[in-house]
C-alpha cells in the first residue's frame, strides 16, 4: 500500500458519491489519492467507466481542460499492462483478462514489434522485452497477411500481457507557446469564412518545441490500439491513452486563437491519431466526421516520404447527407464514391509536408490520397486530428446536401449499427 492509499478518504458506500468524490479530488489537483480511488473503484464493473466517459464529455463542453486531461487517464487504465501505468513491473493480477481490443494481425504484431525495438534502442523499456519482441516476429510469420483473430490460449500465455496495451506513455508537458508565430489568426479566420464549404492551409503549424514534443510523444505511447482498420492503419483515441498536456495545449490555444471558427458553440469533441504504414492505396478511407470543425495536422518528417508529391489528403466539396448514419457516411467507401460520382464532386488536393495543418468543415467528404513512406517503424506517416463542435450546431457553412433531390434519392441510405452520439438530426 503506498502512501496515496494511506491518505486516501474512506470511500462512502454510494456510488454516486464515491463518484463525486473522485471528481473533486481530480478538480483539486490530489491526482495520487484520485487514482488510488480509481483503481478500488474499477472492481466495481464497468458502471465506473461508462461514468467517467460522461463526465469526460461534459469537461468538453465547459472547455475544462485540465479535468479533460486527467479524466482521460482514467480511462486509459483499462488498457493497463504489468508496465502501465508503473513504470516497473507490477502484479498481473489487476489486468483484465483481455484487452478491450484483442484480434490478433500481422499488421499489428509487426507494428508493435517494431515501437518496441525502437523503445528499447532509447532504453525506454527493459532487456526482457528483446524476448517480446521476437515472439511478435515469430508470431507474424505464421499468420497470413489477411488473418484476423482472437488470440488462442497459448498466444494469450505469451503476449497476452503486453498485446494491445499500454506499456510506455511518456509524459509531454506543456510548452511556452504551442501553436507557431509565424501564421495569422486574423487572415486564417478570413480565408475560413470566405469559402463557403470551409477549408484552409496552415504550414508551420506548430512551434519547434511542440512539433518535436508531439512527434516524440506519437512515435513513443504504446496507444495505437485501434486495429480494425485495412492497409496497415492504426488509430489511437483521447480516453485510451493518446492524450497529453501539449495535445490538450494545442487544442486550447486553437480555441482561443480563432474564435470566428471555433466559435464558444464549438466545444474540443474527439483528439485522435493515424498511423500509416509503408503504402496505401488512394481513396481507400474516404469519409466525413461527426464534428463542425476538424483540424488535421503532420507529424511525421518529409524524408520518410518516397513521393512528395502523395501522401497529402483530398477534400471534396460535397457533404455527407444528413439522413446517413455514422456506419454510412464514416465506413461505407462503395456508397461515398457513388454519391460523389452523380453530384459531380470537385476535389482539393493537398500534398503532404510536416508541421501542415489542414482545417475544413468536417461535414466535407475526405481521405489519405496515396502513401509512399519509407519501410520501418520510424517513417510511418503520423496524423493528429481534433474535432470541433456538433455538426447540428454548425453556424459557418451551408448544407450542401439539403437540397431537394439529394434528400429524395440519398436520404435512404442507413446501416443497422446505429449511436445516438453520432446522431446527424439537424435543428
């Protein structure tokens, strides 16, 4: 028992209350007796988890930053290891049995190979790992690149520790100016506002300091942990681990930087990460986000791509329907490029360059264009994008797919997943 339990206040027999409890010890900055509290209460079930995801959403609509932070990791510890969130070895007995996402792919294990051998070469985790390592290798080799599956037991007794869970989160502090001088608020904001779909350049985005910083924290978390994804893409979400105080300083300074487009009514939504391997085909992701604003920026240096001329995004400048579902107008390529094909779509092209950030309305159809990077865990192409706002509160662009004719042949098209949260009803 350390000294964080030993303090800790008797937690009261309510859930509501030990709910409340934890928040204001969070609020008054008493983190060490906050997740002491945090880990009694997550043999409660996952009541607690569901809790801290509202309260997470709510720090986002008051603007709390700080709290948004601190509530993320406490959501992230569901994807603890016998590394995380010590940073020496601990008891296995407190992991969850599986990890909230445990399918089993080439792709993975040779990611995860690879961010472990680069941590080792920092001396960021320990000799014992170089065994994980080779076991993630052998592993690979057997399956085939399209296999997808959930670990078997005699996988599970050999990576089942360490597969899809945090095993390093480096701490990336705030730094004295994020978001670099060398770019005009004010002329940012016009060139927004003129266009009536919404879209902007941003190059030297970043400062030094908060480019390496982030640069550094992405190559580093063991957080990529979203693996559904095809051609070798990772995805890495806020409340499982990718969150730091510089990604959330960022996001402030964009706030209070132009607030003609991130207006009061457009609360900081999502922060999230992609990571592509070696090549990916063009339009393979086309999609929209559930979001008014969205704000897309590199991170990965210009030598590791093959072809400067690739590896940027497309913008189209047609919406997505109002009437589709976040299944649809998020995952359904075949149904996007159809829609995009009859209303005569017109694309903006934008090629990649580090420290690039790519701001438009969200509503906008969008994707990777094409990937040439060069092979290796170090030149995988990194994107962090922030998301803005509800789309039904969207106060800046017209609605391309109001018209008539869109809502009589389009406004069908649903799937049979459907969330209340990515809910698109307009008011």
């Amino acid at each position: 028992m350390n000294l964080a339990e030993i303090l800790a206040p008797a937690p009261p027999d309510n859930v509501e209350d030990r709910h409340s409890q934890l928040l204001a010890l969070l609020k008054d900055g008493h983190l060490d007796l906050a997740h002491a509290a945090w880990r009694a209460e997550l043999a409660t079930g996952e009541r607690s988890f569901q809790w801290a995801q509202f309260e997470l959403e709510r720090a986002m609509e008051r603007g709390d930053f700080s709290l948004m932070e601190q509530l993320g990791k406490l959501l992230a510890y569901r994807w603890r290891s016998p590394w995380y969130p010590q940073q020496t070895q601990t008891d296995e007995a407190e992991l969850l049995p599986r990890a909230p996402r445990d399918s089993l792919t080439v792709s993975k294990l040779r990611h995860d190979a690879g961010q472990f051998a680069y941590l080792r070469s920092l001396e960021l985790l320990p000799p014992q790992f170089d065994t994980t390592i080779q076991t993630y290798h052998d592993l690979a080799d057997r399956l085939h690149e399209e296999d997808r599956k959930v670990l078997s037991g005699v996988e599970r007794s050999l990576i089942g520790n360490v597969y899809n869970r945090i095993v390093h989160l480096p701490e990336v502090g705030r730094v004295e100016r994020a978001l670099s001088p060398n770019w005009s608020p004010r002329e940012i904001e016009e060139r927004f506002l003129d266009r009536g779909e919404g879209l902007v350049i941003i190059d030297d985005f970043l400062t030094p300091l908060a480019l390496e910083g982030l640069h550094r924290f992405a190559m580093q978390a063991t957080v990529w942990t979203g693996i559904r994804y095809a051609f070798g893409r990772f995805g890495a979400f806020f409340q499982d681990g990718f969150n730091c105080a510089l990604l959330l300083q960022v996001a402030e300074e964009l706030k209070a930087a132009l607030p003609r487009v991130i207006t009061p009514r457009y609360p900081l939504r999502q922060i999230w990460g992609f990571k592509n391997a070696d090549d990916l085909p063009r339009d393979v992701n086309l999609h929209a986000d559930f979001a008014a604003v969205d704000v897309n920026f590199w991170l990965t240096p210009d030598a590791c791509n093959l072809d400067p001329a690739s590896g940027g995004m497309k913008i189209y400048d047609v919406d997505a329907p109002q009437a589709w579902d976040f299944h649809t107008y998020n995952g359904r390529t075949d149904i996007i490029k159809a829609f995009l094909r009859e209303n005569h779509a017109q694309e903006t092209y934008v090629p990649y360059r580090q420290n690039r950030c790519v701001m438009f309305n969200s509503d906008l159809f969008h994707g990777t264009h094409e990937v040439h990077f060069k092979p290796g865990f170090e030149n995988h192409r990194i994107n962090v994008t922030m998301l803005y706002g509800h789309r039904e509160n969207d106060e800046l662009h017209r609605t391309l797919s109001s018209r008539p004719d869109l809502q009589s042949r389009w406004g069908r098209q649903a799937s049979a997943w459907r969330s209340h949260v990515f809910s698109r009803h307009r008011t």
